[in-house]
C-alpha cells in the first residue's frame, strides 16, 4: 500500500465506516420494527415489507449476514487506520496506541451508536429499504452464515437454550393488549379507547354485577285479574316483561308488552292467550363472565335471562342492553323508578339508593368503593358494620363518607355520599 496516495486511503476509511453504519442502523431497525404493522403492510403488498418480514422470520441467518458484514469492515478499518498512521507519524507505539483509540472512537460514534439511534428512531423508513440490500446479502453470503450458525447452534444446545420455543413466550396477554390501547391515545379516539378497554373487562365481569336484582325485576301475575294485568302492561316501561304464576319464583316465561295490548285493545285480556303467547325463560347461572354470557345469548337468540343461584333462586334478571352498555356505555332510556338513584345536593353530596349496582356507582359517580365482594351498596355497607345500621350511622369506606338516611325492613333504602377530600398540596 505504500504506493497509494493517503487521499485514497483515507476516502477507503469514510467508505467503510458508511458501509459499517449501514449494517448497525439495518440491525436496530429491524428489530425494532412494529411487527403488527409489518405484517399489515404485507397484506396490502408492500414490496419492502414483504422482504422484511421474510428476513425477520430467519432472525438467525438476518443478524448472520449483518454481525458478519459489519465485522468484517471493522476490521478492515481498523487495519487501514494502522496503515494510514504508520505512513504518516512511522511505527512507533505510539502513533499506533493513537490510531487504535482514533479508530475505535470513529467507529463507536459514526458506525454504531449514532447509526443505532436513527434505526431505533426511524425503523420503518430504515429496515424495509435496507431489505432490497439484505436479501440478495444473505443468498450470496448463505454459507458463510449457515456455517457460522453451525457454531451458534451448538453452543445454544450446550446451554439447555432454544429460541425458537422462547418466542411463544412473548406473545401479547391481555394486559399487554390493555396497555397498549392506553398508550395509544393519541392515534384511538378516546370514545374507541373506552369501548376496547371495556371489552377486555368483560372476562372479569359477571352477569352478578350488572343485572337487575330481584327486588326492582318489573313482572305480573299471571292469576291477577285481567283488568290488573292490563293496567300494569299499560304503565309498564319495558318492552318485555315477566310473567309469574302465584309468586315471583315461579317464573313462566315472559311476553312482548306491545303483542299482548295489541290483541287487548277492546279492554279485555284473555289469560289463555296470554299463555300461548309465553315465551319460555331463559336461566343462566350466577357468576357466568359477561363475553361468555353474550356468547350465549348469540346462540340461543335470547335478549333476557334470569339469574339464578346455585340452589335455583332468583336472585336477578340481565338483558342484552346490560351487557352492551358495559361495552359502549349508556345508551338506552331507563324507567323513572330508576333515573332516580343518584341525586346530587347543594353540599356536592349524593342522595343513593341502597340497591345501587357499586359498579355503576364507581362509573358514574367516579368512586373508588371495592367490587370484590357485595354487588350493591346496601350489600357493602351491611358487610362493614356486619349490621343493620340505624338511620344517621355514618361510616367510612375506602376514603368515602357514607351516611345512612333511611332504612326500611333492615335494608338500607338511602345513602348520602359525601366527596372524598382534596388531597392537600
């Protein structure tokens, strides 16, 4: 080389710590790729996504033809700039300790740590050009690399190691699909980001915390006067309603409110046909999760289902609007029996029903109350003071002040909730 101008010698260093940086920004990118995105990009065609995806699916062999590129012009860049000192201050120790820490310093910052940052930056303007490189790479250099890996797998299997079983390890769970919906709040709408995050609480939700308990379940007689059940039909705010025989255990079935008075409308109601027009009722166990609850009213085309306990007693009823407004929130119109369970006072107090559902409690009125026991607040309470509390008992539950206001037949009716304090600053 002593006849090469050192102009030459030193351009042959650029070239090689560019051709450096392009295998170490190629490595970060790749691997920092969205392979969710990746894989969407392939399905609309992407030429460039198709060739990383393919890379990427022999990480082995891709990491074998870029650790092997890049070492190689290591290499030969730090073998030209002990040259290139030689040449220019002779063969002492130390010019050649200088060139050694002038070329590992070049090669730090302009062929990894640099190049690596904008791979991590900009992986997906980075990786799927570089894959028109990498691919006919990696045919050319197919055995270098294939023979390498030879190594590479011995040594893994002297280790007890296989990385192919340890990729299904980190497929996303449910919390990992979660977090990621959280932190995407800048690309989901937030109204999108609710209704997803709803739909993954629907495991953990049972129909026990959304249905109707038994005391507000709206149904008739089926052996009350005809001139009762027509009035009741008449007054009723549900389009479907329950129809018992004797008392409310004894559930028959349930009709279509606007069928029934349709065929009443000359003011008389015949039993008999109200019987045939019974449709038969559908029970489903407590504690059945609302996703497997949905499923099954899809495959017994059912809307209403009675919840019962384990000895068969009724304990509530859950329709189908119950379970899609845990998903997309409140979306229908409640009887006025209901609309009056929260009510707010001057002192910024709620007035509450003991027979409030705690979940919808939490949502509405944005509280913290626990959900792991009781399902509604009069069952809350009761479980605290392992009482019956009187009317002005006030107790504290989970950094809320409840007073109770009313009992009746040693349930509590009405509640004052006051606002958790304003943490001092």
């Amino acid at each position: 080389m002593d006849d090469i101008p050192i102009s030459v010698l030193l351009g042959a260093l650029v070239v090689l710590l560019i051709l450096s940086a392009f295998f170490s920004t190629s490595e970060t990118s790749m691997m920092a790729l969205n392979r969710y995105r990746l894989k969407h990009m392939v399905r609309q065609g992407h030429r460039g996504a198709t060739l990383t995806s393919q890379l990427l699916a022999k990480t082995d062999q891709l990491l074998g033809v870029i650790l092997l590129g890049n070492n190689l012009l290591n290499a030969a860049a730090a073998a030209l700039v002990t040259v290139i000192t030689f040449r220019l201050f002779g063969q002492s120790e130390f010019a050649l300790t200088m060139g050694t820490l002038l070329v590992t310093f070049a090669i730090l910052v302009f062929s990894e740590v640099t190049p690596k940052v904008l791979g991590a930056a900009y992986p997906e303007k980075i990786a799927l050009p570089a894959s028109y490189v990498l691919t006919p790479l990696l045919k050319l250099f197919y055995p270098v690399v294939w023979f390498v890996n030879l190594f590479v797998d011995a040594l893994l299997w002297l280790m007890r190691l296989k990385p192919g079983a340890a990729s299904g390890e980190n497929r996303l769970g449910m919390e990992d699909l979660r977090m990621m919906v959280l932190e995407a709040g800048h690309f989901i709408p937030k109204k999108h980001r609710s209704i997803l995050l709803n739909l993954f609480e629907l495991e953990d939700i049972t129909v026990d915390d959304v249905m109707i308990p038994r005391s507000q379940i709206e149904a008739i007689d089926i052996e009350a006067p005809p001139e009762v059940l027509i009035e009741q039909l008449s007054t009723s705010h549900h389009t479907r309603v329950l129809v018992y025989q004797g008392e409310l255990d004894d559930i028959i079935g349930h009709i279509h409110v606007r069928r029934v008075l349709h065929q009443a409308q000359g003011g008389e109601l015949d039993v008999s046909m109200l019987r045939e027009i019974l449709r038969e009722p559908y029970f489903t166990p407590a504690g059945t999760p609302l996703f497997t609850q949905l499923q099954h009213f899809q495959e017994n085309q059912q809307r209403m289902g009675l919840v019962v306990d384990e000895y068969g007693e009724l304990m509530g009823l859950v329709t189908l609007e119950d379970i899609l407004e845990e998903i997309v929130g409140e979306f229908t119109t409640h009887a006025p029996s209901q609309t009056g369970i929260y009510r707010k006072q001057e002192d910024n107090s709620w007035l509450v029903e003991g027979s409030a559902m705690l979940r919808d409690l939490n949502r509405k009125l944005g509280l913290q109350l626990p959900l792991d026991g009781p399902k509604t607040l009069n069952g809350l309470i009761l479980e605290h003071l392992e009482n019956i509390p009187e009317a002005g008992t006030s107790l504290k539950i989970a950094n809320h002040t409840l007073e109770i206001v009313q009992t009746q037949d040693r349930v509590v009716k009405v509640v004052r909730i006051f606002p958790p304090p304003i943490p001092q600053q």
